[in-house]
C-alpha cells in the first residue's frame, strides 16, 4: 500500500551525502520510517538538496534529525546521529517516467520539519502590498456597496440578558 501524501512523525533509519548526475550535485539521502498511524513502519525517502538555493534548508531538516554538522569532527559524509530524534516529514506524491518510458508513482519527502511546530503559518503582508491591497479593496467593498443600495441598520443582539445588556434593575445600578 503506498503512502498517503501528509504529516507523518518518523525518525530517520540512514542518511549519506553522496553527489547524482553528471554535474555531481550534492544531495543527502535519507530514509525515513514512520513512527505512529497508519503507515507505521513504513520507510520514504528524502533528498535534500545540498546546492546553493537549497543548502540552508537541507541542513535545518539534517539537524532537526539529530545531526551535528557543526561540531569539530562532524562527518559530512555518513551522518552520525541522524537517527536520534523524530521529526515530522511532509510526505508528497510524484509522477515520473521510468526509463523504459512508463508513468510511474512514488512517494517521497518533500520536507523536514521540527516535530512541535505544525508550520510556519501565514505571513503577514509588507506595508506596500498591505497598502495597495487596502486601495483594491476600498475600491471593491464601495462598488459592492452601491450595488446593494441602502442596507437596513444593523441592531445588537440582546437576547441574552446579562452584561451591558442585562434589564436595568429598579435599584439604579
């Protein structure tokens, strides 16, 4: 049965740097097993990409697994430590071509992420684009509002009768 693509909490069970293609670019190879639900036991793959553009990010995801890269005889090669700690893997489908030129499916990692953070979450528009989306928007809620006429006016709610709008008490307070 193939995995679901998801969260998953796993640990990983190798890692290698090693280098593919004919240009030699670095990846790390790490397998992974997932540690609770469904697919527990079940083992995917990762690679993380070890090129400028992706460097930063590959060597997080390495750490959270329990790597340590930046100690004095840190191995950049096998990965000692790798296999430490659960992490959480963002697991995802792909499409491929076999060489024998079949549309194939497989799993794979897409992301390595620390296991008590559910993501990064929504990031909050820079002042210029906070300012234009602000200008569109007018534009729009006043157009919307002309093609709704006069609204009736809105009354609060009082059919709950405690606070600021409990019946006044014949006491004066």
């Amino acid at each position: 049965m193939m995995i679901t693509p998801g969260r998953y909490t796993a640990h990983a069970i190798r890692g290698l740097i090693t280098t593919v293609g004919a240009d030699d670019k670095p990846i790390a190879k790490v397998t992974f097993e997932i540690a609770a639900g469904e697919f527990v036991g079940e083992c995917v793959e990762w690679d993380g990409w070890l090129t400028d553009k992706a460097r930063e990010r590959t060597i997080e995801g390495l750490l959270l697994c329990g790597w340590n890269g930046d100690a004095d005889d840190a191995d950049y090669v096998n990965l000692p430590g790798i296999t430490t700690r659960e992490v959480a893997i963002e697991v995802k489908r792909e499409t491929y071509t076999g060489r024998d030129g079949q549309t194939r499916e497989s799993v794979k990692v897409a992301w390595v992420n620390d296991p008590n953070s559910r993501g990064a979450g929504p990031k909050p528009m820079d002042r210029v684009a906070a300012l234009a989306f602000g200008a569109a928007m007018r534009g729009a809620v006043a157009a919307a509002r002309g093609k709704l006429g006069k609204l009736p006016e809105v009354k609060p709610d009082t059919s709950f009768s405690f606070g600021a709008n409990a019946p006044s008490s014949k006491a004066g307070f």
